[in-house]
C-alpha cells in the first residue's frame, strides 16, 4: 500500500510539474484517495478551476468599513486564534481573511453574519497557505459551485435532504418527522461549512479531497445520508429530550476519523447510485451562479408528499443496460382511464378501492408486491425494485393516489416516488419526442385495454416482443457488487435486503 502511495504521489507530482494538469488527470492517478498535504493546493485550485485566475481584489480600494466589520474582524481574530499561526505571519493573514470576506460581501452585495458559517468554511483553505487572491478565487468557487442557495432554517436544499432521507430510510426519517426535527435544525452547519464546522482540520482535508474531486454538487447529500444512516440504530433508541436529540445528531460528524473517508465515500457512492436522477435534475438550479436558478421554482419541497421522477427519466431507465435505477410504475388512475391508455409496463392499483373496498385494495397491494417481485426475477422490463406511481396529473383527480402513496410510505417501503406531471405529462412527453413508431425506442410505450385491474402480463409480453430484449441486473449481483458487510464506520450493509417483498 505504501509502495502504490508513493507511486501515486509521485505520478501526480510529475502531472502537476508538468503543467496544463486537468482535474480528470488527477481523478486517475489519486482515485478519489487522500491528496498528499505538499500538493492539496495545487489539485483543489485545479478541481475549483482557479488556476491562471487574475486578483479580483487588485481595483478594490482596500476599505474594511461595513456595518458589521466589527464583528468580521472578530469572527477572523478568532480564527487566527485557533489556528496557532505564528506571531509574526498573524497581522498579515488576519487582513487577508478579513478583506477576502470583506470584498464578497461587497461584491456581491451580502450582509455578513456570523451565522453563515463562511469562517468555518475558510478554515481549511488558510491551512493552505495561499494568497490572497488564490484564497479569494477558492472561496468565491466553493461558495458558488458547492453551497447551496438558501442554505437556512427552513430552506429549499433541507427539504430536498428530507425527501432523500425518506426515499432511502423512510423509517428513520418517519421517526425524526415524528419528534418535529427537521434537517436544518442538525444539519444547517453540515451543509453550510461542507463539515468543517464539526470535523478536524484533518478530517475536512481528507472530505474535501474526496469530494472536489468527484466535482458533483450533490454529492454532499449523499455523505450527509450517510452520516445519519451510520447513526440510525442510536437515532431509533434514544429516549432522551428533543433537544438533547439534535446535539447528538448536530455533532455526529465530529466522530468521523480519516480513516473512516474510504468508507464514508463508497457507500455515499452506493446510495448514489441508487437514487433518481431526477434528484439532480430537477433541483439544480440550487447551485451555482446561472439565472436559472434566480427564477422561483414552482414546487414547493416542503410540501412535496415524496421524491419526484420525471416522465423521462422513467422511460430511460427500463431501457438501459447493467446496474442502475430501474422503475416499477404503478399507475393509479381509475380503471376506466388505465383501460382507455396507459405506459404498457405499468401495474394497475386502483386507488378509489384504499377507501371503496379495502379488502380488495390490500389484496391488489399484495398482488402489486408479488409481480414486483416476479418482474424482478425474470429480468422483464417491467421490472424494477424503485416503485413509482403514476396519477393522472389532475391535482384534484389524484387525491385517492396521494393516499396510497401515503399507506406505501406509513409501511416504510423505501425506494416510493411519484411520476412529476402524472399520465398527462407523459403524453406530452411523447408527443414532444415525436412518437411515431418502435425504431425510436417508445413507440410501443402506451397500450390500451379491456383486461382486469393487473393487466400488466400481456402488455408487457408486447413490449418485450417489439422493442427491447435484455435482462435487469438481478437482486443477487447487487449483492455481490456490495464490498463490505460492515466497514469502518459501523454502518451494517442492508442494501442487499431491499427487497419488494419486504412490506407488511
């Protein structure tokens, strides 16, 4: 291990000597590892795309004289402070941090509070070295690629977290809803400072060397999933105070040791690989600078009943070979829509029976879990461990959806999400990509028929026969995909029992 270290190092001190290194270069001589500590600088300029960047502070005139200067000369006083730098270096670097913050909110128009968490946030970029103008173009970078926008109390980016939590461990994410404690109040500071704020200099180094490098925004929701998973079995048997609750969970990061990272990393990778990709899609004008995401976006997270899928997406995914998100679409309109035209591999459940005849609907549901499962087995289109219903669109007509979507949810099935726009949105859809006949993939997507409720054999034979011919990945080699039963952060593997039949 020592050897290959070294070789690795080495390899990236060449690349970088050489000049003109890209951040795709680096990604395969380090492999996501730990940077050396003589060559951090280099590579995060690199994956921050700062390198060759002028001095934003050369035309400023200097002036430290907002209204809350006094308490930003403390905050960086303070910093310096705990940084142990040396007497005679302290004077010139408190300037530069207290200017670096200064200018941006200058330049930007920000009015500075202590809260922000900008300071923590500098912490690990001052451990560097830099100048001025290398720690300005650093800072302004992660601010705008890395923290999201409204990252406060009650923000957007904390009830996309919870719809995360809910899509992968509804059950720990059912019992923090029920004792009222929400993302932002645990997690405000995880986000806010990306764990520098909780974890060692060391720790946040090793973090940042992972996570610049995968060069993702989002990935930091899949570090923070795992931290919470790490902690589920703990989370599930407190008995203690609410308040005393959220310190334990605010303070979780602080346990991580860099030689948890590793693991941190790939299982953060795993929940990745098994989430949407409309995760992403829907939801980035959350990061970055572009006008896009200065539009006010027209659904509301916080009352949004699970994670969203585009029609799109739903589409693609069935398609496509090897590991991935594939989709078992429930379509819950009412028979007589299901019957008049429907996505040829959805499962009918008609939700008017959860209150008609609830018998009938339990037996449905049981039907729906087994042909999931079936599905699954014998590598059919149809088939996919991520449930996804599908309504008509009409907020009014999917009432009785949202109730079974709710039951699925109460039963702490993982992997529910809803199909955005319903059955309308996916008409449009086709009608946009120009359906016209099989060789374009989707020609045979919608089917029409006079069958009963779970008419889905038929009309999934007709796609298997006209357009696609390949089988999904199967449970068993996801299971043997999986590295670690249990690693060096205590999380236990339970992927490999998420299973469809999993539900009582």
């Amino acid at each position: 291990v020592n050897l290959s270290l070294t070789k690795r190092e080495k390899d990236l001190a060449e690349a970088l000597e050489e000049g003109g290194c890209d951040l795709e270069t680096v990604r395969n001589i380090i492999q996501g590892r730990q940077l050396p500590a003589d060559l951090r600088a280099k590579v995060w300029k690199i994956a921050l795309n700062v390198v060759g960047k002028g001095d934003s502070l050369a035309s400023w005139d200097g002036c430290l004289d907002l209204p809350e200067q006094n308490i930003i000369h403390k905050d960086c006083q303070e910093l310096i402070d705990r940084l142990s730098v040396p007497e005679d270096e302290q004077s010139v670097l408190l300037l530069d941090i207290e200017s670096v913050i200064t200018f941006y909110c200058k330049s930007r128009n920000v009015k500075y509070s202590s809260c922000l968490g900008w300071i923590h946030l500098l912490r690990p970029l001052v451990h560097l070295r830099l100048p001025r103008s290398d720690l300005y173009n650093c800072f302004y970078a992660i601010m705008n690629k890395y923290i999201p926008r409204d990252c406060f109390l009650k923000g957007r980016p904390f009830h996309l977290f919870r719809l995360l939590l809910q899509y992968h461990e509804p059950e720990l994410c059912s019992f923090l809803d029920t004792k009222k404690m929400t993302p932002d109040s645990y997690a405000l500071n995880w986000l806010g400072s990306l764990f520098s704020y909780y974890c060692s200099t060391e720790v946040t180094q090793a973090i940042w060397d992972g996570y610049l490098q995968q060069a993702d925004p989002f990935f930091i929701y899949f570090l923070m999933l795992i931290i919470l998973v790490n902690a589920k079995d703990v989370i599930l048997a407190q008995e203690s105070e609410k308040e005393e609750m959220l310190k334990f969970l605010e303070t979780s990061p602080a346990n991580l040791e860099v030689e948890d990272i590793e693991d941190l990393f790939s299982l953060a990778q795993y929940y990745c690989s098994k989430t949407p990709a409309s995760f992403r899609k829907d939801n980035h004008s959350l990061f970055g600078s572009s006008l896009l995401g200065l539009k006010d976006d027209d659904t509301d997270l916080s009352q949004a009943l699970c994670l969203a899928v585009s029609v799109s997406e739903i589409l693609q995914a069935n398609q496509q070979q090897g590991e991935g998100v594939r989709f078992f679409v429930v379509d819950c309109r009412p028979a007589e829509q299901y019957n008049a035209g429907h996505l040829s591999t959805a499962f009918h459940l008609d939700s008017d029976l959860m209150l008609q005849n609830p018998s009938e609907f339990a037996q449905s549901v049981k039907s729906l879990l087994e042909a999931q499962k079936q599905s699954i087995e014998s590598g059919s289109i149809a088939g996919g461990e991520h449930l996804c219903f599908m309504g008509s669109g009409r907020e009014e007509e999917d009432m009785y959806m949202n109730m079974v979507l709710a039951h699925f949810l109460q039963k702490n099935k993982e992997y529910v999400s809803i199909a955005k726009g319903g059955f309308m949105a996916l008409q449009q859809h086709l009608a946009d990509i120009n359906v016209e006949g099989p060789e374009n993939g989707y020609g045979h997507w919608i089917a029409s028929t006079s069958g009963s409720r779970s008419s889905i054999n038929s009309s999934v034979d007709v796609i298997l026969s006209c357009v696609f011919n390949f089988r999904l990945c199967s449970a068993s080699s996801w299971r043997k995909s999986l590295p670690i039963e249990r690693n060096s952060l205590g999380v236990q593997q339970s992927m490999s029992s998420h299973s469809p039949t999993e539900y009582k």
